[in-house]
C-alpha cells in the first residue's frame, strides 16, 4: 500500500489539525495499513521497522477513540491493566 494523506482518515478534526501542525501530511506503509484497521476498533497485529511510525498509528488510533467531555473538566483516562507492584 502506498502512502496515503492523514486527511483521507476518518478522524477528528481537532486531531487532524494536531498532526498536520507537527508537519505530517502522508501515512508512512505502516500506518496506512494499520490505522483504517484500528479506526475500525478491530484487534491488529502489526511489524515494522524502528523508526516506521508504528507507535504514532497506535497513539492515532488511541487518541480517536476519546471522549472528551468539557462540562466535567477533571475527569481522566483510568488505564484497564493493573498498575503497581506485583503482590499487591
């Protein structure tokens, strides 16, 4: 797959506009792969080289998918996997 436009995904404006303001326009092959799967909330498995942007597709994917909800300002993410020492 070539690499394709961050406009052409179906993503909030607000986070369009962040990604454009850092200086990308285009998808590198990893993300125009991974990102319509994970805009879709589907599992995926992906591998690609360091440096390929795969971490920025999953952050993409991620940060699509929150609901911000400006009348109830405090309210945070509460991350599902446990979270301090083992034993505990």
């Amino acid at each position: 797959m070539t690499a394709s436009a961050f406009a052409s995904l179906p993503i909030k404006r607000e986070l369009l506009a962040s990604i454009e303001s850092l200086g990308y326009e285009h998808m590198t092959p990893i993300q125009a792969q991974a990102l319509p799967v994970l805009l879709k909330r589907q599992d995926l498995l992906a591998q690609a080289k360091t440096g390929s942007g795969k971490t920025a597709a999953f952050a993409i994917g991620l940060l699509e998918k929150i609901e911000v909800d400006l009348s109830n300002p405090g309210v945070g993410a509460v991350p599902n996997a446990r979270t301090g020492r083992s034993g505990e």
